[in-house]
C-alpha cells in the first residue's frame, strides 16, 4: 500500500500515516455593524490536506475487498481506515 499511494502522490503515503486535521465549517464572526466578516485561516493550506486526504482513502477503496469496503466506509480520514485494515499485533 506504502508504494501503492507514494506512486500517485508521495504526500498521500504522509497523509495515510500521520493523519490530516480537516478544518472544521466556522461561523464567520459579526463585525458591530452586523456584517460579517471575512475569515482567511489558510483556507488553500486546508484544501491540500482535505484532497491528499480523499486521494489517500480512494487508493485503499480501490485495493480492497467489496467486504472490507463495507467495513470501513463510514471512516472519515485515511489514518482511521488504515488502523481499521492493518492487522493488530
């Protein structure tokens, strides 16, 4: 699987170890005037890691079985579907 997902994309094999912190929707704060503001928390940064994310999990969809599909189709991140398939010792 390490060569597998480093073929596509050698940040996805860091994704699947490391685990990615996909940014969680905010409520933009209020100004006094009752507008909005604008929020910028690197949002281009976030996008990446969401993406080697997705990437990551549709290489290990793409290597498994129709039963460990079913197993682990509900796992938000990479990391949590590659602790769910890789044998505990």
């Amino acid at each position: 699987m390490k060569s597998y997902s480093e073929a596509a994309d050698f940040n996805t094999w860091n994704v699947v170890v490391n685990g990615v912190e996909l940014p969680a929707p905010a409520q933009a704060p209020t100004r006094q005037d009752g507008q909005e503001a604008i929020v910028v928390n690197n949002m281009e940064e976030a996008q990446k890691r969401a993406a080697l994310n997705t990437k990551a999990k549709h290489l290990m969809y793409c290597a498994l079985s129709p039963s460990q599909f079913n197993r682990i189709s509900s796992y938000d991140t990479s990391k949590e579907i590659w602790h769910c398939i890789m044998p505990r010792d």
